[in-house]
C-alpha cells in the first residue's frame, strides 16, 4: 500500500470507523486487513473481524485475491501450489 493510501484509510477510519472486517483463520491469522488492524490498534478502536474458513474457501478464489494483492506473485501461484 502507498504511503498516501495508507494515511487516506486511517483518516477515514478515524472519521467514520471501520467499514471493512478483516478476515482471520480459525487460529486468529490476519489473512486480509493488516494496515485496518494497524489502524484500529493505534487508535484504541475495536477491531470488527469476519472468520473465514480457508479450508473450504474455493482455491481459484483465495489465489484470486493473492493476486489482487500481490499481483507479482501471478507467476509462482497456481492452484496445485495451494
């Protein structure tokens, strides 16, 4: 994330809340929202959370989100590699 998005999202955090819940495995792992988590830990704010079970998440869709992030992870992540 670039430093002005970064400070774009922590001022709309802090003057509307979080919008988006991050995602966590089952075991408490920030899957999605790292820089939301951030946010709302430097700011004492309670952080919403959704559970999402990656086991029974489609792969096609967790690759395509690894994707979105990180586009330059394209080249090394198939589904055989998940």
């Amino acid at each position: 994330m670039k430093r002005s998005d970064y400070f774009a999202l922590r001022d709309s955090i802090a003057e509307i809340g979080q919008q988006v819940p991050i995602q966590v495995n089952y075991e408490g792992y920030i899957l999605d929202g790292h820089h939301r988590y951030q946010i709302c830990k430097d700011f004492g704010i309670k952080c919403n959370y959704t559970v999402i079970d990656v086991d029974n998440k489609p792969k096609e869709e967790i690759i395509a989100n690894l994707h979105r992030k990180w586009p330059s992870l394209g080249k090394f992540l198939t589904s055989k590699t998940l």
